[in-house]
C-alpha cells in the first residue's frame, strides 16, 4: 500500500528509493540537513509577474548591469496555473485549453539554471549557480508578445527559444569576453539585467519571424541545437527551423491544432501530438511519417527514453500510459504501442487522466500528475522507478508519493532531481 506525505509537508528528496518529507523548510535547514546528499538546494524563486523592465540602452557588457527589480509578490505555482488558464487561440476550444501544458517552464540541460513565462509578455530566468542566487532576471522585448513556450538551446551555453505572437525571440547570455552577436535587424534595446557585479547581460540576438497571426506554442531543439521544431495551436503546420540561418521550413500536412513536438535524443525521429487524439511520429531524414490515433484522449505528455528507441505518451482521459518500442533501427517507422500499467496509483486517487509526464534523462525515475482526484490526493505527484528492458515497467518509487508539490508546480521537483541526480544521489 503506497504511503503518502503528511498534509503540509515538503518533499526535500529521494535517498535509497525513499522520499525525504519534512513538516517546513527553510533555505537554511535545507543547506544543514540535506546540502551535504543533494549536492545542492533548491531555493524558492520569488518573483512579481509582469514586472516593468524599462527598454532603455543596455550597458555596456564590460559595466555590471543593474539587476532587475524583483519583489516576492506571489509563488511560482500559482502564477504559472494562472497562465494556464488564459491561454486563448482563436480556432481552438478554450475549455480543452485550459488543460493542455504549453511549455511554461525550461531548465537548461548542462547548468542548474531554470527559464519559466512569467507573465503574458515576459520570461524570469533563474540561476541556481549564481553566488547567493536570491535575485532573478527578466527578460522582455517589444517584439515578444503572448508568450506561451519557452526552451533553452543545447550544447549552446545559455541560449534561450521563446514562442510568441508571430515568431520566436533568441536570447543570449553575454559576458566579458564572450559578447553576443546580434543578427542585423534586431534592436539592442531589448535586454535583462544580471546581478550587480557579474558584468553580464541577456541580449536579444536574433528573432526567427512567422505569420503574425501565429502564436507559437510549442518548442523543441534537435538534440544538436542545429533545428528547431515550432508549433501552434492555429496553425496548419509545424515548422522546421534552421537556426543559424534564420530560415524556417514549414511542413504542411493538415496538421492544426497541434499541441505538443518532441524530438528524439538522436534526432532521428520527431512526435507531434494535436488535440483530436491523434500523433505522427516522423521519420526526420525524409519527413515521412505514420499516423496514429488514441480512443483515450488526446497527448497530455510525452519523452523519450534516452537512447530514443522508446517513447512514453500519457493521455488525458486514461491513467495507462502508453510505450512506443520500434522494431527495427532508423529510418524505420515500425512500431508497437503497448499499455504501461500504473496499479499502485490508479486505484486509490481515482483521477480521470494523466496531467503531466516527466522522465529524468537518466530514464530511470518517471513522475507523473494526476488530474482530479480524491481530494486528500489532489496536487501529488508520483515518482516511479523505470526498467527499460525487455519492455517498459514502474514501480512505485518507496510505496511513496511525492508531496506539497502542487500541479503545475510540480516540474520544479521532476528537473530538481535530474540535477540532483547528476550530483550523484545516494542510492542503492
């Protein structure tokens, strides 16, 4: 029988395949107590949405840039479920959308450094590595309008992707000795402002440029950082974007309302999900692609194993996951969906679906929300343990669901434990 968290309590951490709950937290209990396992604490973020950052000429990158003013007017869950509820496209169901996840949040893949939409206009970035990380920058532009993704660049430092109204915005760190260089046509007046004394800024370097009725809502790098993959719920296509270039490639193949875009981790595929129910998964060295269909809802989530030879899909109306295995090496698209049965869960919470999906890049922990629910159960996320071979099968990590981390907050505690992970966790 699965334990559950004491209402109230923080989930801190896993520790040999245990959950770590305490009653309260504070930044200087964590450091004593836990610090020494984690590797690292991770802080609460204060922030004020929709912040005012004057577009004035940015400082010189050899100056120490003035920091943003941040106030601890509201938590981060709350603001980001806010902005869930008013996502609007103009030939989509604003009932279904107040459900779907566009992406609101990013962590960087090399650096304990997270990116979230803040508000309708603007984009906090936080780093966790930063000396005394209290502070937080934002970073707002005029050409950036309705924000609804955002994702960092791999293998690229710090780079950012935002999804707007009628494109997508590059940002760039820039420092001493490693400046930005801004396409022609990009204004420099757009920036955000680093801690006092760090001598860096964020630039807006360069603005990849759709239909201006377009409102990008979903994004997603080729593991390479070469392309990267847009769509939007309005429109009929997804487009291909060759970065460097600034050129896009729009595939067209009566593809609307599509929802989410994942690439796989060698690149050689990439899965569409739109919001009938229905996905592609693509075949990326021709473009071809085999259509399937789902009776259980549409794609409320989706990752890829690390290897990129299996998928993990959640739906909205089911708590069955579904895995994607192929049946032979690329360029094939011969694949088998097969159930991933969640019978520890499923039975007590009484949800209607999967809310969202997230599985660590080691591809042994999976965490997963539920929607409605038991009212003792609703905002907890389960963490599972992963076995990949021959087949995909979870297990409830410790009997344990993690706690306090209420929907949609609850990708700060799923990309917490990748990084902790990659500070070596204890484990068995």
């Amino acid at each position: 029988m699965p334990s559950f968290p004491p209402p109230g309590g923080v989930t801190v951490c896993e520790i040999n395949r245990d959950l770590v709950v305490a009653d309260a937290l504070s930044d200087d209990r964590a450091k004593d107590a836990y610090g020494d396992v984690l590797g690292m604490v991770f802080s609460p973020i204060p922030f004020q949405p929709d912040a005012t950052v004057a577009t004035h000429e940015p400082p010189a990158v050899t100056e120490a840039a003035e920091p943003a003013e941040v106030v601890p007017r509201t938590s981060l869950a709350s603001t980001i479920a806010e902005s869930f509820k008013q996502m609007l496209f103009p030939s989509c169901d604003p009932n279904l959308l107040q459900e779907i996840d566009t992406q609101k949040v990013s962590w960087n893949p090399h650096k304990h450094c997270l990116a979230f939409v803040s508000g309708k206009n603007q984009v906090t970035v936080h780093d966790f590595e930063e000396p005394d990380n209290k502070e937080s920058y934002i970073l707002t532009s005029d050409h950036q309008k309705d924000v609804k993704a955002v994702e960092w660049r791999p293998n690229s430092g710090k780079v950012i992707a935002v999804g707007c109204k009628g494109g997508i915005c590059l940002w760039s760190a820039s420092y001493p000795g490693n400046v930005a260089s801004v396409k022609s046509g990009v204004t420099s007046s757009s920036f955000g402002a680093f801690p006092r004394g760090s001598g860096g800024q964020w630039i807006l370097v360069d603005i990849l440029r759709g239909s201006s009725a377009e409102l990008v809502s979903a994004l997603c790098w080729k593991p390479d950082g070469r392309y990267l993959v847009s769509a939007s719920c309005n429109s009929p296509s997804f487009t291909i974007w060759d970065v460097s270039q600034g050129l896009g490639t729009p595939i067209r193949r009566g593809l609307s309302s599509i929802s989410l875009v994942r690439w796989s981790p060698s690149g050689d595929y990439l899965l569409t999900a739109k919001l009938d129910g229905t996905f592609h998964l693509w075949e990326t060295n021709t473009w071809t692609s085999e259509p399937w269909s789902s009776s259980n809802g549409y794609v409320s989530g989706a990752n890829w194993d690390p290897e990129g030879r299996t998928a993990l899909l959640s739906f909205s109306n089911s708590t069955t996951l579904g895995s994607i295995h192929f049946s032979s090496k690329p360029p094939s698209l011969d694949a088998h969906l097969l159930p991933v049965e969640l019978p520890e869960i499923s039975s007590l919470i009484v949800s209607r679906g999967i809310d969202k999906l997230a599985w660590d890049s080691s591809g042994e922990r999976l965490a997963l929300s539920f929607k409605d629910g038991n009212e003792m159960y609703h905002g907890l996320v389960a963490v599972y343990d992963v076995r990949r071979s021959p087949l995909v099968s979870v297990s409830l990590v410790a009997g344990a669901v993690a706690g306090v981390v209420h929907i949609p907050s609850y990708f700060v505690l799923i990309d917490s434990l990748r990084g902790v992970r990659k500070a070596r966790w204890v484990k068995r």
